[in-house]
C-alpha cells in the first residue's frame, strides 16, 4: 500500500527530538558520499492566474541507501512579486482550489523501487528547516548554552525554536519581532508548546542580550541581525538564502562561519525570457560567490570532523542553511513513514496505482 | 479532484493521430523559447534488492504554458546489467509489489497549480517516443513515402509503427525482428491493429528493400542498419540515445541528421562510487560528443523552419531521438488528461489530499 498523508497527519507524529538525531545521519551519509542529492531546479513560465504573476515547477531528490528512501520533492507554484517599502518580495498565492498552495513529498524505497508515501511538503519543509539549523546548533553552539533569541515569529520561527529547544536545554528564551501582537501570540503559543516562558522583547538588543544562541527566521528581505547584538561565545543561525539576514558588518567578528552545501546553484530553466525577482547577476552574498564559498565551511564537514569547529567557548559561530536539498526530504520522509506506519495514521491506496507491468 | 489514472485507461484514449499534432506543437513552443525542459537527472546508489544491482531515482520536468500544464515523470527503479554475449545491458528489474516497475507521471496546472492528475508512465513513455519519431518523419521524409520497414519487434516497435502510419499512408508495411517467432506475432497483432498487412522478413535487408521510410526500434546495443540498406530517398529514424543503431559505415550517406536536442546530457549524481554500465567517456557517439552536435540540426528547428529539411526526394535523412525529455510528459499528459475526463475514466482523489493551507 502507498500511503498517503495530510499535514495534520505528519504534525502529529513528526518531533524535532527524532527528527535531528535524523537528519544528523543523513548529512554522515551525505558528506561519506552514500547518499545522494539532486540540487533543485525550477522551470519558470507565465501563467494565466495573474498577469504579473509566474507559474513555477521546482522540484529536488535525494537518496539515502542507509535509510533506505528517495524523495522527490515538488512545488507546483503561483508566484507574484508585491512590492512593500520598495522592496520586491516573492510571495507564493494559494491558487489551486480551496485556496491551497501546491508542495508535494513522493517517497520511494531503494529496496524495491515502491511508492511508499506521498504527502504534503509544508511541514516536513519547516522542521527540517528547523531541524537542520539544530544540527548546526548541537556542532557549533556552546556546550553551556542555554539562553536563546528568536528573531521573527513567522511559521519558520517556531521550528527553530523547536531546533534549539532539542540540542540544548534553554532556560531562558526570547523572541523579537517588529510587530507587538505578533510577538506575543508566539510567545503565548510556544510558551504553552514547550512548557517554558517564552519572552517577547521590545528590540531585537533586548532579545539578543545574554543570549548564547540566536535564530534569524524572518521573512524580512535585509538583515534583522546586526553588529551590536554580537557577544563572545554566541552562536546564530540563519535560513535564508544568501546570507542576507546577518548584516555585513557583522561578520568580522563572526570566528566561524559553514553553510549546509556549497553546491547552491538552483538549476533555472525559463520561459518567454521571464525572470523571477530575487535573481541577481553576482552581489547575491554582497561578495563574489567564489571567495563566499571559500571562507566557508559546511555542516556535514563539521558534522563529520573533516572541518573544525568552535574552538572555544568565546568563539562567535554562524550557519546559514542556505539551500533547500531534496535529501532531507528524503531523511524527513523516512521518519514521518516509519512513524505514521506505526501509528496507522493516513490514507493507504493501492500500490499498483503507481506502479506497472510494462517496462518504462 | 485529481484524476488517477492507469496504463490500461491510457491505451484506451492515447492515439497517435491525436497525439502527433500536439507533440508538434510542443516543439514549436519549445524551439520559441515557451516551453521549458528540465533535463533528465538520476541518482544512482546501491540497493538491497541484489547485490550487484543498483538503484537509480531519475527525475524530469516540463512546462508548456500554453496547454497550461507541467508535468514531472519520476522513475524508482532497480537496475541490473546481465552480460548477453559478451556485452552489457541495462535491465530494469520489476521489483515493486506484485513484479511491478515504478514510473510516474505527475501533471500540474499553470493556471493555478493544482495537481491535475497522477498516472503510470509507461504508455505514454512508448507513445511519446514514437511521436516524436512521427513528427520527424512527417518533416523529414519524402511526402509520398508510403513503405515502411519496421526494424525489431517489441514494446517500441509497434509505437514507431502507430506513428509512421499516423504521418504517411502506407500501404507495404515490413517487420524484420532476429527471432522468428517474434516478427511474426508482431506483424499478426500489428495487421489486426491497423487493419493491413504487415509482412515479417527473414532479413533486414529484405525489409528495408524499398522501403522509405525505415525505424529502428530494438533492444539490440550494437547497429541494426547497415549501408547495404541505404536508398535514396529513404528516412530512417533511431530511438537510442548515441546513435548507436546506425552503423558508422552507413552515415556519409545520409544527407541530413537530425537529433530531438543538442542538450541529451543527463544529470547523474553517484553514490558510493557506483557507476551505470552504460556510461562512458566520449565514444558514445562514435566521435566526440561536440563534433556529434556540431553536424546535427534538431526535430525542433526543422518544425520551426530554422533549420532547412529535406532538399529533394533523393535525399536520405537520418532522425535519431537521443533523450527523454520530461517536456514530452507534458503534451502527452495534457492530451491524456484532457481525454480522460471526457471519457470518464480514472479514480478521482480529492485534490486537498495532494495540495495544502501550509505556505510550503
């Protein structure tokens, strides 16, 4: 049977608890050459929904031998580009019926070739956004953190919280984010998630203050991360592309600094000579990309012990989780399966639905 | 709703009169720079199914916007490499539940996103390739072509047939195949199909004795056509990538190659050092990769007229369809969607199971 799952399925069973052990052994796999990822590419067309809006087909694999999965990973996507303060933003619409956004996980196993699962990538795509940046945590951070910031409050905000919560045990956690009623209302609800006080801080220097570790996760276009919040012995995590959300005067005082992949090159392919908003000839770092990538290390490296990492406790370390793989889809899926699988949870359908007698 | 469909449904609405025309008519939008083609990718690692087997995880994408449609076909399989008589062939293993292969075809909306239907890709796999062979000949070859030498007597064979008699009335149809059991149930099932004679011959040379148009449509890994079966006039057509069908011998006397696309190079990602049997450095072509290109027009810019075709009804053309392309997944599932629910066929799954409130 190939089962099928809903967001609300996989939320119930997927924990950051499992899940960064997880992904920890997938970048192993990765960084030993076992697993493998197909970067991401998108095909990038018009589309009759908005006259100024894109249609883009993304999509990304990943296999991992050891856990026995392949993933495919699609986005079916209705972009517009508004613009807010003269900055232009990428905003995907729900276009499909019902007000929907279009993410699929297909998860298929290297034993036989079978469609396990197929299920919805929203929530999977937050936690191993989340769950990623706690890898890095549990490497990079201190031994003794235990005071942390969120800047944002967004969907993306509350993983990372999640992330920390699972490699380090906070005592302390703020979240910064420029609008009061939404600060508050994460406060509130991962206050009552976690058991622990959640503060909301006026500043992003008032969250950042003391803090051992940092998570930027806003959707914000500029940097929310900013010299005077550094201190000796902080670790700060960021998730967007570019590295955009650490301001660059920040970064001489940052000792060490890794990426997730240096390959982060999406695999463009466009139509009718359109172009999305945020693609940029070069400055996408604020730097060349070449002399970006070679001041950097990346997780798996450090993951493995290939690279170095903290040093001391006074080190201030940096991630930036810059690429979505299609891998973790794959180390993501493996889990959700198993423990929907356990759970009886989802719609199971009949494998031969997806699958045939001839030869393709 | 998405609509489930299976390779029987297909067979039954999938024609080659209908599906020619609108192959066409992607390559146009293709060749102008409206449709978009993702290249093939593959990720290849070790499987447990057997130990000197492999298992791959191949991806492609396309985008027509003005059929409103994209498509991703996934295959999960699990190769093995037998040795026939010396040489190595690649071999899928149906090792899915039930000795099941596993290919799909996801088809997308550019309208709105939505996931318009999920299906197995095998019918479409052979109708497409046959198509597009179609459409080469219907370019290519002489206008009162109306002899066909069909050369091997499998799975594709018949789809080259379906397509040359959907291009050319013909009225002296021949199959050679090595076994002689094979060509004459081929030629008994394929007369009953189309309501003519198709005659079996003890020789390729005997088939291809007058024929003009020829389509070589084996599994055999070294030529099946040789200069002894070169006439003027003739078209012959090859669906393996490397042009290995056609005997070097046999090429200065083509007047005219063409190939689907210049760019046939997929994207392979390897995992434990795993390599395919049938990769190899330069050689594929029997020359090197770029001088191939270099004497090569393609199907695409001989539709549009970029290209000139055939001068004049001595001149032998040469159409080899050298990949896969995801794009073709597109036209094809556009036409098979669009028939599909005229017909009524399939399962309809709710379209909120594949879609999500979830900003992924």
């Amino acid at each position: 049977m190939t089962l099928i799952l809903s967001n609300e399925d996989i939320e119930r069973i997927l924990t950051m608890e499992d899940l960064v052990p997880v992904l920890e052994e997938a970048y192993v796999e990765l960084a030993e050459g076992r697993g493998g990822n197909r970067v991401r590419s998108d095909i990038v067309t018009p589309t009759t929904f908005r006259e100024d809006g894109l249609y883009a087909l993304k999509s990304m694999d990943g296999v991992i031998p050891k856990f026995g999965v392949g993933a495919v990973r699609i986005n079916s996507d209705i972009l517009t580009f508004p613009r807010t303060d003269g900055q232009m933003r990428r905003v995907k619409a729900p276009a499909a019926p019902g007000e929907r956004y279009v993410g699929l996980v297909l998860l298929f196993s290297t034993h036989n070739g079978e469609p396990l699962m197929i299920c919805p990538d929203g929530v999977m795509q937050r936690m191993r956004v989340g769950g990623t940046n706690a890898v890095a945590a549990r490497h990079m951070a201190r031994q003794d953190a235990h005071v942390a910031a969120i800047l944002g409050s967004g969907w993306q905000a509350g993983a990372q919280l999640l992330g920390l919560e699972a490699v380090r045990p906070l005592d302390d956690i703020r979240v910064y984010s420029p609008r009061k009623a939404s600060r508050e209302v994460f406060a509130q609800e991962m206050s009552a998630a976690l058991g622990k006080t959640v503060r909301p801080c006026a500043t992003a220097a008032e969250a950042c203050a003391g803090a051992d570790l940092v998570a930027c996760a806003t959707n914000a276009t500029g940097p929310v991360f900013f010299r005077e919040h550094v201190a000796a012995g902080m670790h700060v995590g960021g998730i967007r592309p570019g590295a955009s959300e650490i301001d660059r005067a920040a970064w001489p005082d940052i000792d060490l600094f890794a990426l997730l992949d240096h390959d982060d090159n999406a695999q463009i392919v466009h139509t009718h000579g359109v172009r999305l908003g945020e693609e940029q000839d070069g400055g996408m770092y604020g730097m060349p990309h070449d002399e970006f990538h070679a001041a950097m290390a990346t997780l798996p490296e450090i993951v493995t012990g290939r690279r170095e990492g903290r040093r001391s406790d006074g080190q201030v370390t940096c991630f930036l989780n810059n690429l979505g793989m299609g891998y973790q889809f794959a180390a993501t899926g493996y889990l959700v399966h198993r423990k929907a699988k356990a759970a009886g949870l989802g719609h199971e359908l009949p494998t031969d639905w997806f699958t045939e007698t001839v030869h393709p």
